[in-house]
C-alpha cells in the first residue's frame, strides 16, 4: 500500500460543514507523501450514513469507483440530489503514480440543512411589549441603565419525547444573538452567533447533533437572546441607538427528533414558548454588559421548572420582509485562546490596573470570592497613557464597560455573553472589603475559527514580533465579517482595509469560507445600479438610505480583487462564477460614468491613498490606476469562465483606460502626478506604463525613498505594493531596510513602542506629539499588516503561481538577507503543505524545502548556476536569463523535500 495519503479533506470549504444547502457539495483534500516525485494517479469518493461502512469503503449515498485523475479540488458530488436534514459520512482513497491505492481517509461527517423555506415550520418569536425605537421606557428598576440597552430574553419551552431518540438535529438562529440549550445544557461552542448579515435580506442559521442532549420523556429547551448587531448599538452613527434592523432580538429554532421507527417529530418555535427577562440586565457590543447574579434563574432551561410567572411569547414575521435563510458557509466565532491578567498598578481612583500582555478582541472571565450585592466594574482599553491611566478617548462613543454583581453563593464566574471588546489593559474597580487575593481575571479571545494555515519564524526578533502583530490583528478583526478595528464605535466591514489585506490573511489563516460568506454580504449590499458599497453588510451606517455609501475607488473595487485572488489561492472557480454578474455591474457602473476613461465619476468618498504620511497621492490618478487594475483581473476571470468575448472587452477597457492615464499623469520624463511613492508603487505593479518608462519610474521610486531617508511614505492603498514592487525592480535591499526600519514611520516604530497589533495610523503615537487624535485612531487596524504577504512569498519564498491555481505549481523566490538570520516557513495549502526554511552556513546558504505530491515548484535564485547543488548535486544548467540588473537561474523541481544549497562568491555579503 503506497504511503501518499489524502489529507485536509475539505466539503464545501469546511472540514465538517453543518447544514450545507447544495444537493450537490464538492469535495477536496491535499496529499501528503514520503520520498520525492509522488503523484496522484487516481482516486475514489464515497458517501454514506453509516460512519462504520464509509470507514471501509463503502457509502451508499454514492461511490465514485476508481476514476483516473490527479485532480484533488472540488470535485462534484454525483450522486443522487442530497435532501434536507441528513447526516452523511464521506472519505477517499488515492492511487499513487505506480497505481498503489492508500487506505481509506477517516469519515468525516457533513450535515445538510433545511434546504428549502417550506422546510421550516419554526416561526419567529419574540418578547412582547417592545416600543418601536426597540429601546425600553425607563421603569426604574434593576434593568435601568444610562444607554437604555435592553436586558437579555431568556425563552423556553418543554416537550414530550415519546420514545427512544435514534437522532436529534436542532436548526437555530437569531435576529440577533443567541445561545440554545437543551436539559441544561448549552448546545456547540459558538459564541456571537449567528454572526452578522444583513437581516433584512440574509440570517445564517447554525445545524447542531443533539442526539445525546434528549432524554426519555419530558425535556426542556431554551435560549437567550441579545441584541448584538440586529438591535444593538453597531458603527458610528449613534442616531440610530440600537435599531438598525429591528427593535428587539428573535429567535427560529427547529427541533427535529427521529425515532427508532423513522418517523419524525418537530420542536419548533411557536407561540407556546414562554419569555422572561433574566441576570443579564444589558449587553450590548459597545457599551458592554451588566449580569446580576442575584437575577440567577437555577433550573430555567430543565424540564419541570415553574415558569408560571413567565410572559407568553409573539410569533411574528419579521419586516420589511422575511430574510432568506441560509446555511453558515464558514467557521463560527468562538474562544480561541486564554491570557493570564497580570496586575500593574492602582489607577488615580484606586482600581486595580491589569496587563494580558497582547492587544484582542473578546471578553475578561472574572472568578470572585465576595459577598451579595458586591459590584465590579470592569473597564477595557488598547494603551494606556503617560500617567498609567486607561487611554479611552479613541473608543469614541463606546463605552467598553462591563459590570458584574454578586450572588454571594462562594465562587462565582463572569464572563459576558453578547458582547465583546478590543482591548489589552483592564481596570478592574473592587467593592469595598473586597481584595486582589479574592479575584482572578483571564482575557479570552474571540474569532471566526479560520483554520491556521501559515507558521513563520525568523531569526530577527523585530520581525517576529512583526508576524504577531499581524496575525492578532487578523484574529481581533476577522470575526463574522472583516471588520476594521474591534474596540471603538465602528467595527464595520470595510473593503479596501480587506483587500489590500487578503493575500496576507490568506496565508495565516484558511479564509476560503469565511470571504464565500462575506461575499453574500457584499453582493446582498450591492446596489440596484450596480454599486458595491465601501462596507458590508452595509445597512447600518446611513439611516436614511437603504444602504451605506457605494463604494470609492479601490474600496467598491476590492471585490473584483479578493475574488481573483481566492481563486489563485485555493482554485475556486465556483465562487469566481457565482459572483461574475455582480462584479460586471460594477464594471458597468464604473464605466458608464467615465467615458473619458479618467475615472472622475462615481468616485463618491474618493478616500484616495488613506491615512497616508508625506505627500498626498493625486486621488483621480488613483483611481484610474485601480480601474485598470480590475479591468485586467475581469478580463482574467472571463477567461477562467470560458467567456472569451468578454474576455476581450475587458482587455480592450484596460487598453482604453492604460492609455487614458498616460496621457493624464505621466510626464515624458516618466513623472507622475503627484510624485508620490504611491503613485510609482501603483504604475509599476499595475503595468500602467510602456516599457520605456518603467526604468525611470523605477529610478524615481527609489529617488523618493531616499529623500525619506529611507521611509515609507504610503497610505493604506499603498503600503501592500512597497516591498514587492522593490523587489520587482531588483531593489530588495531597500524593501528590507524598510521592513527593519525602527524610526518613524514603519513597522518597526509602533513595535518599539509596545505594539501586540498593527497600527491603524503610522502615528498613532509619537514621542513629539503624543496620541494623534482620538476621532480615529485605532490601535488594532490589520491594513498596514499587508507587507506579511511578502514576507511569505519572497522572503521566505512560498508563492502561488496563475498558471496553475491552488498551488499546483509553488513559485518560490526566497530572498536571503543576513539582517533576517534565518528563516523557517510552512503553508498548509488546498493541495498540501508547502516548506521553505533557508540559513546561513558561513559563506552558504542552506535552503531546505518541501514540495507536496502532485505539485511542483517552479525556482528562481539571483545566482549563477555554478553556485547551485540539490542535495549536494550540482546544478547543471546551460543557459540562465536576466531580470532587471540581476542574474537568476531558473528551475524546476517535483514534489518531495530537498536541500539546496548556494554557494555565494566570494566577497560577497548577500
């Protein structure tokens, strides 16, 4: 039996996906192997219900048979259509390239969900009595609080289970947030579920196995439920205060109970539940929340609990029309790491002062020993400021204060549920009588639950903490959506933040899911003239229109980019196909505005290079610079699609628009409008200019690093374009003085002042000038962290390459730099795990790296070939080609792991 073996199988993007919504998901693994040159030669699929039987081979949903194929990506269930409510089993073998079969994969479950509306016989149920702002009449009691935030519904019902349980799946969301419980027990791990859509057009629903939550008999279900996004304080608009979908929270849940017999009963949400307010007082995400614990209600969600006192419960639907309801495409939010709290200092007003050393979204767990009544008042902040006080003043209009009072029952636990915090520091205020001793604080942090897919170290301790600082600002910002910072009154999905962010996200995490969801987001926002909006879901930030502002050139932009390059990324072409019309009314719409084919028109928040230190970019030259830039990718996509005519339309439009923007901003001299290293930035890496020009543009590029004194100068459209394009033009050693810049403004500046994150402002603080101001000013912002996909592809050399997506084919171009030290660098990618680790060895560079079965790697150094040996092999080529001013050899390996080693010349520093 051959050793190359499946690995990472994948169902619709997910390793186990609950409740999928096609009758016809694809499936998908990479290969592992031991010794070099293995390839897949064949495989087989199969699907079934018993887990034991798959395990063997044998799936009576479908069975492939033995095809012949070296394809491991998204191939096409072919059985017959898939129904709503079933849980299968599916796994694979594969042949190898001498026809040896592997043993079968582990199963792996996969859940349909309710495929259809008349699936559902669940409706929407609500607390009564809600005014129509959706905020509660002062009633002076318990609930009361300055924000007029609504305490938590908790719901519940009891039923009769009339015999022996075979299988048990509960579907569930919310208007809302909401936690499901079953006996006692909280069903799955989520947390912030459901995640954010527009309600008014999309609610995700999550698909649950309870089988082993049902007893004989009577059971009991329930839920609570909280504002979150639906009627909660969400962005910067305060006008609205809570009601930018709805007025109060929902929730749909279907039980469905199978017996030993087949039949089937259903648990739903109907008038019979009943409601009541309960120990969360409020939870909202940007004031923060009050839980009671003298408010406790032992037994609420257990059969056999007195809810007499309990209100009965409204079955409505909800306005202006029911959501469509669809299954979650990606991970959900859950806690994904714990950070001890450790004490500093007493503040002015006596509270305690607590570091967790990393700045992230999520909550504090606060474990107390105190007596009834005692209050704690937990308040959240990024930094703190010269005195030692929390910095507050850029959360703006969020307050980020939560608050517990006590039961007096011994040790208690806190920990909100429904809302969240991007912090670092914690002032914890202690009743009176009470003393540190008695308390223990843990920072939880929250996320999407992407999968890791990257893990980078070098020797150069800047940079590491670098690649931190990029990936918690990733893990504090990707959570339902890519929001822009986690901690002041915005936390909003802006698009240009993601796009120019995405390669990089891309290699820390498996986002796949996570952007297949947000496009339903972006594509649910789009409007009905063809503009894409600047954020997504969009409704909340204009009250007075129907959807936020359309988008500004390279933010309405970014969807055109992040499809493309999802599809280099994981070989997706199904999502390229599902959002094609989408993307071609926003070509439409850019185009019929700018006849000229200088993009003036439709450029509405025309935010240009932004947040941008030194001289500001020509904002129309931007613009037409990113219109040729996704008129090139359109025409790259219809050629993956098959379209050809459109595939010469939108060649022509990048002709036409190229032209247009030569004539507009370039001078003969091969000067730019405006001058800015943008603007190079943007003419080279966009291929705006002829060939004649680029040295010159080159040349002048590296004449405005130099009278920075070697800084950058780039806004967030700019920053992602630095190192690459330096590197493109054979100027690596001036992308790595940046990269290891300490002075303002760089990377490194923000990381000598402490920063666990990326910085959403080069000079967020500076020694002269303090903070800058606190009407933006975030200390978690992941644009700028877009220099980590250099760092993977060049750096460290793990690339992808167009001509064969998904990483058939690794382009690897490490650049080897003794200010590095070393470098050691995995990605987990669709088709198996990349490697490249290279060191230094006196006047030697070691370069290790793995390629996976069935891919190869196409490898470029900037040495002779003479220098070169594989495995102590020298490398015998006849002929080497030139790029720029440097001399590269260029080659091609299979899959397996070798060591390559290159010999520099003497005298020679590399």
């Amino acid at each position: 039996m051959t050793n190359l073996k499946p690995i990472d199988l994948r169902c619709e993007l997910l390793a186990a996906p609950k409740g999928l919504n096609t009758p016809y998901p694809r499936f998908g693994w990479g290969l592992s192997a031991e010794g070099n040159g293995a390839r897949q030669s064949a495989y087989e699929i199969c699907v079934g219900d018993e887990k034991a039987d798959v395990a063997r081979g044998i799936g009576n949903y479908w069975q492939s048979g033995q095809t012949a194929s070296s394809e491991t990506l998204f191939i096409s269930y072919a059985g017959n259509p898939l129904q709503s409510d079933l849980t299968l089993y599916w796994s694979v073998r594969v042949w190898d390239e001498t026809s040896e079969p592997s043993a079968w994969s582990a199963p792996l479950s996969l859940m349909t969900g309710l495929m259809a509306r008349s699936d559902w016989d669940a409706e929407w149920i609500a607390r009564y009595f809600v005014l129509p702002a959706g905020r509660e009449a002062p009633a002076d009691d318990l609930y009361d609080n300055p924000w007029q935030a609504r305490p938590a519904d908790y719901l519940r019902r009891e039923f009769d289970a009339r015999g022996p349980v075979v299988r048990a799946t509960a579907y569930v969301t919310a208007l809302g947030l909401y936690e499901l419980y079953l006996n006692g027990t909280r069903v799955g791990d989520e947390v912030m579920a459901p995640g954010w859509t527009d309600y008014h057009q999309r609610v995700i629903y999550q698909a649950h196995d309870v089988t082993d939550l049902i007893g004989a008999g009577q059971n009991a279900i329930g839920a609570i439920i909280g504002e979150g996004w639906y009627s909660g304080r969400v962005g910067h608009n305060q006008r609205r205060a809570g009601n930018h979908y709805g007025g109060r929270p929902a929730l749909l849940c279907q039980l469905h109970l199978t017996y030993a017999d087949g039949s089937v009963e259903r648990v739903v949400t109907d008038p019979f539940w009943r409601t009541s307010r309960g120990p969360v007082c409020y939870s909202d995400f940007l004031m923060g929340e009050h839980y009671d614990a003298r408010l406790d209600m032992p037994g609420w969600a257990i059969a056999g609990f007195d809810d007499t006192r309990w209100q009965p419960v409204e079955a409505f639907s909800p306005e202006p029309r029911e959501p469509v309801l669809s299954a979650a495409k990606s991970q959900p939010v859950r806690e994904v790491a714990r950070l001890d709290g450790r004490y500093l200092h007493r503040a002015k007003s006596g509270a305690a002062i607590f570091d967790f050393g990393q700045n992230f979204a999520g909550y504090v767990e606060l474990t107390v020993q105190a007596r009834r009544n005692d209050r704690f008042t937990l308040r959240h902040a990024e930094i703190l400021d010269g005195d030692g006080e929390l910095y507050t003043a850029n959360l703006r209009h969020a307050v980020c204060v939560d608050h517990f009072t006590a039961a007096g029952t011994g040790s208690e636990r806190f920990k909100p549920r429904f809302t969240f915090h991007g912090f670092r520091y914690l002032e914890l205020t202690l009743p009176e009588g009470v003393v540190l001793d008695d308390v223990t604080v843990t920072g939880i942090a929250i996320q999407s639950d992407t999968p890791q897919s990257g893990q980078l170290e070098t020797g150069n301790a800047l940079v590491n903490q670098l690649i931190s600082n990029i990936e918690w600002s990733q893990r504090g910002n990707f959570l339902s959506v890519p929001t822009d910072c986690p901690q002041r009154d915005e936390r909003l999905g802006w698009s240009a933040d993601a796009q120019v962010f995405w390669r990089t996200a891309g290699y820390n995490m498996d986002v796949a899911g996570f952007l297949a969801k947000w496009f339903d987001d972006i594509t649910d926002a789009q409007l009905p003239d063809g503009a894409f909006t600047d954020i997504a879901p969009s409704r909340p930030l204009n009250p007075y229109k129907q959807s936020a502002q359309p988008g500004a050139p390279g933010w309405g932009d970014g969807p055109i980019i992040m499809a493309w390059q999802h599809y280099l990324r994981y070989g997706d072409a199904g999502l390229l196909s599902a959002v094609y019309p989408a993307l071609q009314r926003w070509m439409t719409h850019i185009g019929g505005a700018n006849p000229d084919f200088i993009r003036t028109q439709n450029v509405y928040n025309n935010y240009g290079d932004w947040l941008s230190v030194g001289p500001a970019s020509d904002r129309t030259m931007v613009a037409t610079a990113y219109w040729v830039l996704v008129a090139n990718l359109m025409a790259k996509i219809a050629t993956v699609l098959g379209k050809d005519s459109d595939h010469a339309d939108y060649s022509g439009l990048a002709q036409d628009v190229r032209r247009a923007f030569r004539t507009a901003f370039v001078a003969e001299d091969g000067r730019i409008s405006g001058d800015t290293q943008t603007a190079y930035l943007l003419a080279l890496d966009f291929d705006l200019l002829p060939a004649t020009q680029r040295a010159s543009a080159a040349a002048r590029l590296i004449d405005k690093l130099d009278a920075a004194n070697g800084h950058l100068q780039t806004g967030f459209l700019g920053v992602k374009h630095l190192c690459p394009v330096l590197t493109d033009i054979g100027r690596a050693d001036y992308a790595y003085r940046l990269l290891l810049n300490e002075s303002y403004p760089s990377w490194g500046f923000s990381i000598r002042q402490g920063a666990t994150t990326i910085w959403e402002r080069w000079d967020g603080w500076t020694p002269e000038r303090g903070f800058q101001s606190a009407n933006m000013n975030s200390f978690n912002h992941y644009a700028y962290g877009a220099v980590g996909e250099w760092l993977y592809a060049r750096m460290a050399g793990i690339d992808w390459e167009a001509s064969a997506p998904g990483f058939r084919t690794i382009r690897m171009r490490p650049l080897f730099e003794r200010g590095i030290g070393w470098v050691k660098a995995a990605y987990r990618a669709a088709t198996g795990v990349v490697e490249s680790a290279w060191r230094y060895d006196g006047d030697t560079i070691i370069w290790s790296i793995a390629v996976p079965p069935n891919c190869r790697a196409e490898i470029e150094l900037a040495d002779g070939p003479d220098n070169i040996a594989i495995d102590g092999v020298p490398l015998a080529i006849s002929a080497s080609e030139h790029l720029f001013d440097q001399q590269t050899t260029r080659f091609a390996l299979d899959s397996g792991r070798f060591t390559i080693s290159i010999s520099l010349p003497q005298g020679i520093a590399a």
